[in-house]
C-alpha cells in the first residue's frame, strides 16, 4: 500500500473461482464505509490476481476503513477483512526538543 497526504494505493488479492469477476474497494471514515471505489474486472481462472486502486481525493490526517469485495458473477459475493490506513497530517507536527545544561 501507497499513501499520501490525500491519496492512497490500495492493494489485495482475488480469486475469481473460474469466473469472470468485478472487485472494487469499500472505503470510509468507519466500518460503514460510505464510498466505493470505481470497479474493475478480471477473467475467469483459477489462479489468485494481485489487484489495486488508487483513491485520490482523501483529507490529511485521517485514519480510512476499507475492504476489497469481489463479484463472482451470479453466484457470490466475497468481502474481504476490514483494514484501515492513516494518511499523514497537514501541516506535518514538529517535534521539539529542549535541553536544559547543568554547570
């Protein structure tokens, strides 16, 4: 995973079960979610697809839910574990540091 101030490079894996299949991202500020990402398919196989997606548009300092969900065609629907992300603040915190010199 990739992230940024406001965006971030989702990652997973889908098993299309020998079917075409459509996966996209569940995101959101909680476990609700709230917004999708775009969709996006792959042929059938049998084989595990590394897949990912890019969310531009996230606010500084967040801490993001998501999940991958996949359509297997007409037979299922799979959601994978819920996951979350923190993209970084703006402004960036400094750290301060203060010495104190004994004689």
């Amino acid at each position: 995973m990739n992230v940024s101030r406001y965006g971030a490079t989702l990652v997973g894996v889908v098993n299309p079960n020998n079917q075409a299949t459509a996966y996209h991202f569940d995101f959101g500020l909680t476990t609700s979610y709230g917004f999708q990402s775009s969709s996006q398919t792959i042929p059938a196989g049998t084989t595990p697809v590394a897949v990912s997606i890019n969310l531009p548009g996230l606010a500084p300092g967040q801490v993001y839910h998501y999940r991958l969900v996949a359509d297997h065609g007409a037979t299922a629907v799979t959601y994978g574990t819920d996951m979350t992300f923190q993209t970084p603040p703006w402004p960036r915190p400094h750290t301060t540091t203060h010495f104190t010199v004994k004689p």
